[in-house]
C-alpha cells in the first residue's frame, strides 16, 4: 500500500461474499475475477455448548478457499457486530490473530459505526468516533508485533462530514504511512445532502494529503457516477447488495436462497456497477455545508459535554478501554467539573 500511485486513476469494485466454502458463489467470484472482501463474521465459528449461542473462534481453514481469487481482504463486521450481537463477539486480539492468518491485500481496523441504528444522537457519534480512534491505535500496535502492518487499512468514522476530518487527523501519521484509508457508515448514507456521501467524500477529498486514497464501504450502486469525479481520490468501493434481491427471488419463487441463485444476482451486480462506472459523471448538486452544533451556555449542561470530552480523550490516550462502558460516570464526572466551576 506504499507503492507510488499510478497517474490514471479508476475504482475498483469489491465483490463481498457471504462465506468462502467451496461452491457455485465461490467459483462464479474466481471467474468474474474480481477482488474479494470477507467480513470477519463471515468466518466465525459459534456454539452452543453452555446452552447459548456463543462466539468460539474463526473457520481459519475456510480461507484456503480463496487462494485463486483475484484477492482477498478482510473487514472487521462493525455494522454487522453492533446490530447482531451489540458490541464485537470478539477480542482484538482474536480479530489480529485472523488478521494474521492469511496474506490478505488489505485488512481493516476495529471500528464503532455511527449509523442512525446504532448511535441515536449526537454525543454517542462522538464517543463511537473516540473509539474508533483507539481502536486504529490499538490495531496498528499489534499488527507492528505480528508483521502485518504493511497490509494494514485504518478506518475513519463520522456523522458529519467534519467528524470524518477529526477522526483522520487524530490518525493522520498512520493515515500517510498507508496511503488508503477505509470510511466507514456509508451504507445507509444517502447520496446527497449536508450528512449525504457526497458531501463527506467532497471533505475528505480537501483536507487529506493528495497521495491517501479511500475504500468506501458499502456504497449504493446509484451512487457510482456521481462518484467518479472523485476517482482521484476513491480507490475502491465494496456491497453485498446483490444478495437482498437474491433473497427476494427466492422468497418470490418459494425456494431456498441457494448459492446459485446468488452467483446469478452477483453477476449482474458486477457488470451492472460496472456500466455505472462507464456512465457520464454527473454533476455533484450544490449544497449548504454541515455545522457544528450550537454551544451549550447552560452551565450544568456545559458540564456534561465537558465530561463527556474528557472522557473520550482518555479513551484515545489509552487511559480507558476503547470499548469500556462510561455512561454511569458521566454524570459524576460532570458534578466534579460543575462543582469546580462555580467555586472558581
């Protein structure tokens, strides 16, 4: 990922995969040839043994599927995990050791997405952004230990298009060591808009250095044209959206979801966001810039955001765990910083 950029620049379209086992899906990916990413939930194991599902390790052997794909790189199932499960299933160093495990062409940071579905307002986006902070730092960390810092992405996360900015200067060393780097809460994005795709790709095409590239991830197909403009700036982009319409097909047709007919509806996918690729760009609307939100003059209010603040800034210093609970403190917290405030 350090290698000089070539002049003429396209992007690359991901194919995500379900699962890697031997199969149709598996060999239609082979001869599409079209790079390939893998969450890391795709390749967990569970069990039941205690009476409930639980996490119990990766399917490392299902790996030794994809040696004839074009390539193979792995994202760390933030979205997916928060949903599914609230929170990772896994340690970080569980996610290193399968970071480690197979010679990926990239594998992404631990990351805390910010989607409507996860963080509801807004001082959870900045405590997720904190998060994601230390977990780039603690991943780096460790993936200098195991020698795979070479193929390692860092990830930024956000709700506004500055947050992203925040988020890539906190990792700005490890952003330009790089040179790509994976942005995340995209899928459920709207186009456009002051929170749209656009409006952040837009940001982060002005304030990072000229030579760090993007993987988008999940990226509507409808999306594409009004992307290329940008195919300076954007290496890649990824979606499993071909597997929604092929669940529809077979819950239309009273069949199983078979890998099949998910081979056919990836297919289609890839030439589709192929064509929009070839599409004539078009123009990116006008829109009012996002803002910051209003400062709060209410002093025991000012007490919480500062509280809040601190907070944070010990979780990326490392003081607090990325992913250690600080609700029950705040309020605390905040008492100590009013107390002191009103004494002064």
């Amino acid at each position: 990922m350090n290698d000089p950029l070539p002049k003429k620049r396209s992007i690359t379209v991901m194919v995500g995969l379900p699962h890697l086992a031997a199969g149709k899906l598996l060999e239609r990916a082979r001869r599409l040839e079209q790079p390939v990413l893998i969450s890391a939930n795709a390749l967990s194991r569970w069990s039941k043994k205690r009476g409930w599902r639980e996490w119990a390790g990766w399917r490392i052997s299902a790996l030794d599927n994809a040696a004839s794909l074009q390539s193979l790189s792995l994202d760390s199932a933030g979205f997916s995990a928060m949903v599914t499960y609230g929170g990772y299933p896994w340690t970080l160093d569980d996610y290193i050791g399968l970071a480690a495990a197979y010679p990926f062409h990239w594998w992404a940071s631990l990351d805390y997405c910010v989607e409507h579905q996860v963080a509801g307002d807004r001082d959870e986006v900045l405590d997720r952004i904190s998060r994601t902070i230390r977990a780039n730092i603690e991943c780096r960390l460790r993936a200098e230990d195991q020698g795979i810092l070479a193929n390692f992405m860092p990830v930024i996360q956000g709700r506004l298009p500055f947050d992203y900015e925040r988020c890539a200067d906190a990792l700005s060393g490890t952003i330009e060591r790089a040179g790509l780097v994976g942005v995340g809460s995209m899928c459920r994005r709207p186009i456009h808009g002051p929170e749209g795709l656009m409006a952040v790709v837009d940001h982060l095409d002005r304030v990072l250095p000229p030579r760090v590239r993007l993987h988008l991830f999940g990226v509507k197909g409808e999306a594409i044209p009004y992307l290329t403009v940008f195919a300076h700036r954007i290496a890649s982009i990824d979606s499993q959206a071909y597997g929604v319409a092929a669940r529809n097909e077979a819950r239309h047709g009273g069949r199983l979801k078979s890998d099949a007919i998910v081979a056919d509806h990836m297919e289609r996918w890839v030439h589709a966001q192929h064509a929009r690729l070839h599409q004539p760009r078009r123009q990116l609307p006008v829109q009012a810039p996002a803002t910051e939100p209003a400062r709060v003059d209410d002093p025991w209010e000012a007490a919480i955001v500062e509280a809040r603040q601190q907070i944070r800034e010990l979780i990326e210093s490392g003081d607090l765990d990325h992913d250690e609970t600080t609700a029950p403190w705040i309020e605390q917290w905040a008492a100590d910083i009013y107390r002191e405030r009103m004494t002064a």
